[in-house]
C-alpha cells in the first residue's frame, strides 16, 4: 500500500488498494481490507482522504463464539516534508522519501475500531459461570446456586444458635 510521491499531483488523484489479511498481522482480519485513498500535493504537503473496507472477526465477550464485524472507516491524513509536525493528524516526511506506505496508518485505523467489550449482539446472555451452559440455548445445569465458602463459618454459627440441641 504504497504510493510514489511522483504520482501525487496538484489534482486529486485515487489510488485503489487491496491488501491481503495476512499482511496487517491482526488475528481478527479475516478477509482482505480494500482501500479507497484520494491524495493530492498542495506545496510540500500531501494531502490522503480515503475509506477502508473490511470485516473483522471477533470473539464475543459473553458468549465466547465468533462473530462477524463490517469495518468501513473513512481517514485523513497529511504529510509534510518539513522536519516537524505540529499535529497528531500531520506526519512529517522525509525529505529523501520517494513514497507513503499506508500500511501502517491503515492497521492503526483498523486496530481502533475494535472495540473494548466485543459483543456479538445486545441481547446476548452469555455463559454461566459455573456449568459451563450457553444461556443463549439452554437453561443453567446448576442444580444450586454455589456460595462463597468464605461464609461456611457464619452458617455454621446461625445453625448452632437456630438449632443450640444438636
């Protein structure tokens, strides 16, 4: 996902990528990302607008079953050949650089929209905790709920004071 500087004129210009899953090193691209990009010089900046189109495959926090993500991100980005950049959304460039590898900014993208509780649908209800059950298909195995053995003490104590006779 490379473009040559010399490609990029004053005119805006698109260039069409399709990078391979396998390329991005992220477990959860499972189908190759394409990667619509307009780019245009404007003095010694350069100028990248595009859209990213792929669809993830994640593991659903509740139930622990694949599920599957539609990913379309639109980015914008500029570089400038000058040493410094004073922007998070403006890269600098080498003045000896001869092109813009994408690849990064793109994982980057992708890496972001992940996100932190992956659920598979708001209605999920999970696994119990205990039996091991999709409550999803079936109803909890548990024939009793467990306790915390950390009040086995205090059970013991209300069952002398209720029952002081035995």
């Amino acid at each position: 996902m490379k473009i040559l500087l010399s490609h990029i004129t004053d005119t805006k210009a698109l260039f069409e990528f399709i990078g391979s899953k396998n390329d991005f090193q992220m477990n959860e691209v499972r189908d190759n990302v394409s990667v619509d990009v307009y780019a245009y010089r404007s003095g010694s900046n350069y100028t990248l607008s595009g859209n990213i189109k792929t669809q993830l495959t994640l593991i659903c926090d509740r139930c622990l079953k694949d599920y599957k993500m539609p990913v379309e991100e639109n980015f914008e980005i500029v570089f400038t050949v000058f040493d410094e950049a004073d922007n998070d959304r403006i890269f600098a460039l080498s003045s000896q650089a001869d092109h813009i590898n994408l690849m990064p900014y793109v994982r980057d993208t992708l890496g972001l929209t992940i996100p932190m509780q992956k659920i598979c649908r708001t209605e999920c209800k999970g696994i119990c905790a205990h039996c091991g059950a999709d409550l999803n298909i079936e109803g909890c195995r548990c024939s009793e709920k467990p306790t915390d053995p950390r009040w086995d003490k205090l059970k013991e104590l209300k069952n002398k004071i209720e029952n002081p006779e035995e």
